[in-house]
C-alpha cells in the first residue's frame, strides 16, 4: 500500500494579495499617512511620516515614507517578482526575489491587509505587519488617482552611491531590527 505524501497548502506571497486588492486599477498615485510602529533594542518607536503610494497593473507596487521635513525614511518597491527595500538612516537596502522565500516569509508570519471603503474601486488604507519583527506599518491613502500616466521612472531602483546592499533574507531572517 502506498501512502500519498502529504503537502501543506501553498504560502501565498503576501505581495499577490497586496496586488489583487488594487487590481481594478491600471496605475495609482496617492499621498499617504504613514504610521510606523516598530521595537528597537527593546524600546518602542512610533513614526508618524508622510509618503507616495504607486501601482502599475499588474505587478508594480512602491511605497516612500519620508519625515515631514522631507527626510526619506524608506523606499519599498516590489516589481515583476523582485522586491527592494532602501533605509537611508541605516545607509542599507536589501534586494531579493520574493519567490525565493516562500518558506521564509511562512515563518515570519508578515501579513498585508487593504481595507476598501463602500463604493471604491480601491483600498485607501495598507496594513503590513511582521509580528517577529515587532513592526506594523499602517498606511492612509489620500489624494488618490486614478488611471493617470506614472512618470517612466517610478518604478526604477537606483542604488545610492555608498550604500551597503544586502540580501533580503538577511531582512527576513534578523528577528528584530536593531
């Protein structure tokens, strides 16, 4: 008698459901409110920051979060499968291909979730969050346009000039941001 192997379900990349939920949409601009709430070295930090919200159908996504005196804080952008992660206050940004970590980003348990109001095509608000690292990202979309034309460079990632880039994994992987 043959035992049939049992399989776990498949992980979905938490990007796919970040996607689908702004998928009646060919492109997206927005203004955003960003709260990010996040422990380091065993004290709590709460962010408030302002930032842009881009998406292009169909796999395009980027967040910027800046402090209100203009200062950048992160650049997350996810395009055909890769993602790139840039922190200018740490002078590192980590790069990889999300396909890569499927067991990965099981483990870590981040979760992504949109909210939708009544009527709207759209989400207007973005909840990212990763328990193991202690980190919530909440996102208020405001200003929102739709089906305009993106500048062509929206969706390209230029690494600075001196800045550390590392694995995402090494992201994925470190328990907490230090």
């Amino acid at each position: 008698m043959k035992i049939p192997s049992i399989e776990a379900p498949p992980v979905k990349d938490p990007m796919a459901t970040l996607l689908e939920a702004f998928s009646s949409a060919d492109s997206l601009q927005a203004k955003a409110s960003i709260r990010l709430e996040t422990v380091r070295k065993g004290e709590a930090f709460k962010f408030l920051l302002n930032g842009v919200v881009l998406y292009e159908k169909p796999d395009k996504f980027r967040i910027v979060g800046y402090h209100p005196f203009g200062m950048g804080i992160f650049d997350a952008l996810y395009r055909g499968g890769e993602f790139f992660l840039f922190s200018p206050l740490q002078n590192r940004a980590y790069t990889g291909e999300i396909s890569e970590f499927r067991d990965l980003i099981a483990k870590t348990n981040i979760k992504i979730s949109a909210e939708r109001p009544e009527g709207s095509d759209v989400p207007d608000r973005i909840r990212i969050e990763m328990p193991e690292k202690e980190t919530r990202l909440d996102v208020k979309l405001k200003e929102i346009s739709i089906n305009q034309s993106l500048p062509l460079d929206s969706f390209q990632w230029v690494t600075p000039e001196g800045v550390e880039i590392k694995p995402l994994a090494q992201f994925l992987k470190g328990k907490k941001l230090e």
